[in-house]
C-alpha cells in the first residue's frame, strides 16, 4: 500500500467552512477509490496524508497537485506500508495551531490508534507551529478576552 504525506502552502487563508467543503468532497472521491487519511490546515499550510492502493493515490495526487487553492507542494514521505493508518477516515480535516496549554497532547491523543509514531510525531510538530498571522490572530482574541474580563471587573 502506498502512503504519502506532503505539506503545502494555502493561496489564500481559508475558513473553516472552505476547508470543510475540501474534505468532504474529498472523503467522498477518495472513499471511492479506497483511499484514506487525514488532512491538517495551521491556516496558512497543509500537510495531508493519503494512503491505499498505488494507482488510486497517485491519480487523486494528480488532481490535487493541480488544485489552485494551494502551491509549494513538497513531499515529506512517499513509501509503501503493510498497513493503513487511518483506516476509518476517507479524509478527515484538523484545524490548528494548537495554542493552548495541554493541547498538543490532546491532538496527539485525538490521532488514530493505528497511526505509527513517526507520522504522530511529524502531525503534531505541523500542528504546533504557530503562524505569523496565527499568532497574532490568538494575540488579539487574548487581548478582547482580557478587555473584557476588566469591563466585567470594573461593573
Ligand atoms: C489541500 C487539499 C487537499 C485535497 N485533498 C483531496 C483528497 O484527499 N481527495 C480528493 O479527491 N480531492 C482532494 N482535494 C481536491 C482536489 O484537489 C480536486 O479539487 C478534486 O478532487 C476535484 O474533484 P471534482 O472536480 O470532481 O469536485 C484536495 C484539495 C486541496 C486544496
């Protein structure tokens, strides 16, 4: 069975809904040819694993590669494994970073039973890294929950 994993860059910054409408399109082609996997956007990258049979992979491959909505393709790992890592997801999407305390362990703990430790270890570290833009997005959202505890206070 072939399994792939790269990491691209999103051409525009994309919401969740953009992103849930990617994954479920693709959970239906790809439960089609029997491919599975899982799909991670820190919200300016993705890094997306497929896996299944060789000719089914590569051909959804093509069509992602050609896909506008991302570029920079680069493949991390592309090698053939005796078993599947996520069996029961046709694609699933997880939306990062992680920016709270505990959080990494809680996404670590959220990865499929079956998937081998190095593919953990390369979901999680993707998943940790915190953005320019993401940063200060969560900076901001830190800032209004902070305005508004002392607005509370100050009642
Ligand atoms: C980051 C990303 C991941 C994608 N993953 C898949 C996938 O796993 N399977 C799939 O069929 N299409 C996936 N797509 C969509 C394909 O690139 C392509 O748009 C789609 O397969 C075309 O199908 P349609 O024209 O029949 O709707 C992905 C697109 C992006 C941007």
């Amino acid at each position: 069975m072939l399994s792939l994993i790269y990491v691209s860059t999103a051409a525009t910054q994309m919401n969740d809904a953009e992103i849930e409408a990617i994954t479920t399109r693709a959970a239906a082609r790809n439960a089609n040819a029997g491919v599975t996997g899982m799909l991670a956007y820190n919200s300016r990258n993705f890094m997306q694993l497929l896996e299944g049979g060789g000719e089914a992979v590569l051909s959804i491959m093509q069509d992602i590669e050609r896909d506008e909505r991302h570029e920079s393709i680069v493949y991390l790992r592309q090698d053939s494994r005796e078993s599947r890592e996520c069996p029961d997801w046709s694609m699933r999407s997880l939306l990062t970073p992680l920016v709270g305390i505990g959080s990494a362990s809680v996404f670590t703990g959220s990865l499929p039973r079956t998937m081998e430790l190095d593919t953990k270890m390369l979901f999680t570290s993707f998943a940790s890294s915190l953005t320019a833009d993401a940063a200060q997005r969560h900076a901001e959202q830190e800032a209004a929950l902070m305005a508004g505890t002392g607005a509370a206070q100050n009642d």
